[in-house]
C-alpha cells in the first residue's frame, strides 16, 4: 500500500479537527528590527514503522503448541481506525494458516464502541500455496481461503476491553478437539498496524491474499516457525508521532512562563496544547504576563514525519526563549526545553528538549489510544502534576522525533 504520508494539510484534517490557530506570530512581528530577528525551527524526524505494537504467542507444552482444548491470551491496545491481525499454523496440515481478513479483527463498531465478546467470526483458514496439499511437493499457487472449512469451528476467538487504557485481551481457544479437522496450532504472531490520522499504514499486514506467498508467512504455514516473522516484525514496529504547531515565548526572568515542573496545570493553556495542539489560549495567557516581551506560534497545522515549522521572533540582550510542541499522538504529552535558552543562543537546542506529561489526561498507549485527539477522542481527566515521561511505553528518545534549531 501506499505508505508515505499525506501532505500536512490532509493530514490535519484527520488528526486533530479541533485546531483553532492564530496567526503565525504577533502583529509586531512586521516591525522587527533585521539586526535582533531569529529564527526557530522544529522538524519532525521520527521515522514512521508500520506497526505500532506486536508480538507472539504460544502453548505452554513442549513444543509449545497449543493443543484442542487449550487457549492462550495476548493484551494490545488500539483506537478506533486500528485492527488486530495474528498468524498461527493449522498444524495438521502442509502449509494452512490461520488469519483474519485484511487489515485485521474490526475492533470498534461504525460508532466507536468497543467490539467484546465472541469475534469467531473473523477468523479464516488460508492455503499458503507453496505445498501440495495431498503430496506435499512444492507448489507456487497464489494465497487462497481453504473451501469447505469453518475456521470459526476450530478457533474461538474472543474480545475484552480495558476503556481506561484502550487495552484489548484477545483469547484464542483451540476448539478443533474431536472434528474432522482437528488439528494443533503453531506459535503465533500478532500486529497492529500504525494509524498517521488518515489510513494505516500497512493495511495488509503479513501476506496479501490472491499473491504469491513470502518467507516469513511460509514459514509459519509450513512449519509453525516464527522466527523469520518476529525479525521483520521487531524491525518494522515503533511508536511515531505528529507535531502539533509550535508556541514560543520571549521573557525575561529565571521562571519559564509556560510550564512548571512537578506542579499541577494552572489552566493557563498548556492543557490544550498537551492534549488537542491547540495553541491559543496559552498564547493569549502569555501575552497578558508582564515579563512576556512576545509570543509567537510555528505552523498552522500538524508536523507529520518528515516536516517542518518554523517562526521568526525578536530578542534582546537578557531575554530568554521557551518553547512547547503536542507529542500529537497521546493523551496530554508536550515537548519543551527543560533547560533555560538565552537569547543570544543559536544552532541545535534539541538536547535542552524534553517530553512531559501535563498530568491532565490519562495516559494510553501512544498512537493506539481511543481517548486520543488522533481518534478524534478527548482523554480522561486526571490531576497530576507535570512530570517527565518516563519508560512505560517505548518512546524514541527525544532526538529521534523532533530537532530545534535556532538561526
């Protein structure tokens, strides 16, 4: 599938709809003296993978099959445009797997609820088409539905839902013990594929059905072997993130006027841009401070991979810069500088960046969240004090998503 992203103006219609931005900087701006003018500049640098979560499965034997009568349980989150696709062998056979239809398990209802319960219905039995099914000789024949076989028959599958966390249990139960079909299953794989605010990205995740088979499926289908599939699995998964528009201020004094750490939001505007990218009431609350000399705000919609926004400011000897930028695929996460910036700073200040928490919001796995602004969601309100954000969830360092430059 297409796996590049949008240009920045579709892409902020699918992500954050809720954006009502000012201009990029104050009036005054116009009337900067040349001599004092920066420029600030914030790129988005993470580099998009096709899955934001995976993993594997297995029975608890030697081998470790999963055997009739058997089940085992894997926890993934999601938000509302994601699906669940897994892979395990029908053991009792050449080369048949067990699948769902791309992109995977429906999650969500066309309303954005949860789907619980019973979701046998999803499951399918593939023909890889690289075995003969009676001699086992090799064959090169596209990837096809087997015919004449309930999968739902052999496979229970059901679904339990954490709302706090968006946190999915997936139970699958070997229910193939005494049919004509009886039959072990194989360790499996599981994925769910990463969501950029308009599509997935990989929306055919593992093999396409009606086309030649890959190793890493074949693997599974002919012999139960995950190995292959885990290390392109392990390589293609990662969180990713837009930006949301930039706000930055120019004051004077030792406090940064836009966050305090290890106090709680004082309402001033810093929520909004954690948890939906919205800049203006924070833009408008700094302007009224009296050590505040000017407020200027980078782009006008999300920072997808691979862009970039930047403003021009004016300072003066004694002044400092601040800065906050959305991690727009969370609850309410925000980029800023932990350490203060002079004025007359220029060059890479990306190492004086941190990720925080504002403590408004509980926190869900980032960019599979339901709560999030990137599924149109709005988080669960909580009242924490800003903190940084520490390792629950595997966030690339801070380098790896945005770079600051001043000119």
């Amino acid at each position: 599938m297409k796996k590049t992203f949008l240009k920045t103006a579709v892409f902020a219609a699918g992500i954050i709809t809720t954006f009502t931005l000012s201009s990029c900087s104050d009036s005054d701006n116009d009337m900067m003296n040349m001599s004092d003018q920066k420029t600030i500049t914030f790129e988005n640098v993470v580099t998009p993978k096709d899955f934001v979560e995976s993993g594997s499965f297995q029975g608890i034997g030697t081998p470790p099959i999963i055997k009739p009568g058997q089940s085992v349980s894997i926890k993934f989150s999601a938000g509302k445009a994601q699906s669940l696709m897994f892979a395990t062998m029908y053991g009792a056979s050449k080369d048949w797997f067990f699948a769902s239809k791309q992109p995977g398990i429906k999650l969500f209802d066309n309303n954005g609820n949860a789907i619980t319960g019973d979701v046998s219905s999803s499951v399918l039995l593939w023909d890889n088409g690289t075995k003969d099914n009676m001699t086992g000789q090799a064959e090169s024949k596209p990837i096809m539905q087997v015919p004449n076989v309930n999968a739902s028959q052999l496979m229970k599958l059901s679904l339990a839902y954490d709302d706090v966390k968006s946190e999915f249990t997936l139970t699958i139960t070997n229910t193939s013990g005494g049919s004509a079909n009886e039959t072990p299953f194989s360790p499996g794989v599981w994925a769910v594929s990463n969501y950029n605010g308009t599509q997935l990205l990989n929306s055919t995740p593992f093999f396409m059905p009606n086309a030649l088979s890959n190793p890493e499926i074949t693997d599974i289908a002919q012999m139960g072997d995950i190995a292959k599939m885990m290390t392109k699995l392990n390589a293609n998964t990662g969180i990713m993130t837009g930006l949301s528009p930039a706000l930055v201020v120019v004051y004077r004094g030792d406090k940064n006027p836009i966050y305090e750490l290890g106090k709680t939001d004082n309402g001033m505007g810093l929520k909004e841009i954690a948890q939906f990218g919205n800049v203006t009431k924070l833009q408008n609350s700094l302007k009224a401070l009296p050590n505040v000399k000017g407020v200027y705000v980078a782009g006008n919609a999300p920072v997808p991979p691979g862009n970039k926004i930047m403003t021009s400011f004016k300072t003066d000897p004694g002044d400092k810069i601040a800065y906050a930028t959305m991690f727009g695929f969370s609850n309410d996460w925000f980029y800023a500088n932990e350490q203060m910036i002079e004025a007359n700073t220029k060059g890479d200040i990306t190492s004086k960046t941190t990720l925080f928490d504002s403590g408004t919001g509980v926190d869900q796995y980032p960019g599979a969240g339901n709560r999030q602004a990137l599924f149109g969601g709005t988080p669960q309100s909580e009242n924490m004090v800003i903190s940084k954000v520490g390792t629950q969830y595997p966030v690339p360092a801070v380098q790896n998503v945005i770079k600051v430059t001043v000119n």
